[in-house]
C-alpha cells in the first residue's frame, strides 16, 4: 500500500461542518466566510482579512492598486513551493528580481539582502518557506528607510510564531495559504492587512472563498492543537531517526520560532547529491510505495536564464526532499521512510560526484 504525500481527506466532523454550509442559512451567503475571516483578524492581530479562492489573482489587483506595473522592479526569493508568482508579475510588465535564500530555512538572506535592495525596487516580497517565518526583525532592518511596500508571502506557514508574533503580521498586506498537505487543508486562502483602501478595493475585485471550504477550514481550526500535537510528535520522530545519517540533514527551527505549527517535514541531501541524484531517490522511493515529493527548483532556472548570485538557492533548491506528513500516518509509517531513505541516499550517494 502506498504511503502517500497527501492525506486521506477531511474527517467526518470536517465534512459534516461542510455539508451545514450547504445549507439554509449558510449556503451562498458568506457568513461561514465572514467567521473564518474574523478569526484570523482576532489570532494574528490584523484589522482586515479577505478568505479567497486563490492569491495569484489578488497578489495582481493589488499590485496594480499600488502602482506597480511596467518596468517596474519587485524582489522576491526564487524559490517558492506553492505557484511562483514571477510569470504573473511578468503579465503586468513587472520586472522580477530575486534574493538569495539562507542555506537551512529557505527564506530570504537579510545579510545578503542590501546588496540587491536598490532605490529602485518598489516592491519586496518576502516568505515564509514550508513552517518557518523569515527573520522579520533583520528583514526589516536590512530595509532600512528605503520607500518600499512589504508584503508577507505566508502561503507555505499557517499560525507559526516569530518571537511571539504570528505569521501574517509582518506585511503591509500577508498573504495565508491552504494545501492539501498544510496543517489546516484546503484551497485558497487569507489576505490580511491594515490598510481599510486596501481591504476594499481587493474586496470589489477578488473572488470570495465559499462557505463549504471556510466551515471545512473552521472545523480543522476548532482541533488545530490537537493535529499539532500529531504532527510535532511525527517531526520529533523524523529527526531522531535521520539525524547523523551522512548525507541527510532534516529540518530544524530557528531559536526565534516561539511556536511551530508544522505543516511540512523537509530533508536536505548532501551536497554531492545533485538534481538528478535527488529525482532518483524519489524515484526510488515510490518503488518502495512511499510518495515524496521534491521542492521545486529555483525560478531563475525553470525561467532559463540562471542568476550567479543565487548560489545558496541553486544549491538546496535542488536537493531539497519533502517527506510525507500528517494525521494518517502510524509510527511505524515513519520508520520505514527513514529506512528506506536512508537505504537509498547511501545506494545514490555512492554513485554520485563528492565536491
């Protein structure tokens, strides 16, 4: 049987919630919306919150708001597991720029990030890659007095803390995602800012997320602590299993994560394991009934035209591994993933080029 990447589905407390909101006196009228969207006002501190079907399309309303449009110069990281949004920016003319990322945590470099952050980006987009907020206070320092809009891209990183704050707090505007493999699942998301000329023109021009999916979040969110504990004793696993296994480095937390609300489990290979090398370990691993999937690679690349300074990027954007991970596996689940993994970076790891 395999071990799949995603879970099974909703529970059937989270389907009956949506079912409910089907309903008179739910169905089409916004209020399971409108509760899901005062909640992450109330928990991440914000004074608006939009719940949408997607944030592609309200990512570009609002960059056409602001004024960002032809030529003009936005920075953001290369790397991004959700969709990248550099080929929608390119729609209104926009010019991408990218930022390196730091080596463990995939958010962007603050050391790194005054050489690129010129007079002339209008615009940074900064993330919080698979959990794990970015360093907001170095970010924010790195900034400086440069006139330059900040917008948090959290699609990857639900509820986590950075010194106490929530993930969602940092932007100008902050952008929440849902996934099938995100502690809370779903499709769409949360757009949270302070800025009520902000709030209403993205609210006139973007679609709403329906009550069924918002009472299907609702509900996760009503038993979010208790999949935590779930999921926070599945990591401890992992790590105990492959830490000091040459060749594999799993995830781990920056001191200033004060709460974590896992939503993925990373692996990073070694650096003798190139892109290939890593597609056959997956490879090798769904011979074995074990679905894992890898982190896609830097944009820079996938756009053919690859960026010398994203060295950092280049390097564990190619090698990065994501392992499953959520409320459907047993313990013994995880034991054989790390057997098997480990099995087979030492087969692949022996054929492959050391640096």
């Amino acid at each position: 049987m395999m071990i799949s990447f995603k879970p099974s589905g909703y529970s059937r407390e989270e389907m009956i919630s949506a079912v409910e909101a089907m309903g008179y006196p739910y169905a089409f009228s916004g209020l399971k919306r409108r509760e899901l969207e005062d909640f992450f006002c109330q928990v991440v501190g914000r004074s608006y919150a939009l719940a949408v079907r997607d944030l592609i399309t309200p990512m570009l309303v609002l960059l056409s708001y602001l004024g960002i449009g032809y030529k003009t110069k936005v920075l953001l990281s290369p790397l991004s597991y959700f969709k990248h949004f550099s080929p929608y920016l390119r729609l209104l003319g926009i010019e991408p720029m990218y930022a390196d990322v730091e080596r463990w945590f995939l958010n962007m470099d603050a050391k790194r990030l005054p050489n690129i952050l010129d007079d002339d980006v209008r615009l940074l987009i900064v993330n919080n890659s698979l959990g794990i907020p970015s360093d907001w206070d170095s970010i924010k320092n790195a900034i400086g007095s440069k006139e330059v809009f900040l917008i948090e891209d959290s699609r990857e990183t639900l509820l986590t803390e950075y010194k106490g704050r929530k993930a969602g707090s940092f932007g100008y505007v902050s952008f929440l995602g849902f996934s099938e493999s995100s502690i809370v699942k779903g499709y769409g998301g949360i757009i949270l800012t302070d800025d009520q000329r902000v709030y209403e023109r993205l609210k006139e021009n973007v679609e709403p997320m329906d009550d069924m999916m918002s009472a299907l979040i609702l509900s996760q969110l009503n038993n979010v602590e208790e999949n935590l504990k779930i999921r926070r004793a599945l990591a401890d696993l992992y790590s105990r299993l492959l830490m000091g296994i040459e060749g594999i480095k799993p995830i781990f937390l920056p001191k200033y994560v004060t709460k974590m609300y896992w939503s993925y489990f990373c692996v990073h290979l070694g650096k003798r394991y190139d892109e290939d090398a890593r597609s056959l370990v997956a490879n090798l691993m769904a011979d074995d009934g074990i679905e894992v999937v890898e982190y896609p690679k830097p944009q820079d690349i996938r756009d053919g035209l690859p960026l010398r300074h994203l060295h950092i990027a280049h390097e564990v954007g190619m090698r990065a591994l994501l392992l499953p991970f959520h409320e459907d596996l047993e313990e013994e689940d995880v034991y054989f993933i790390c057997e098997r993994l480990k099995e087979h970076t030492v087969q692949v790891g022996a054929g492959s080029r050391d640096h």
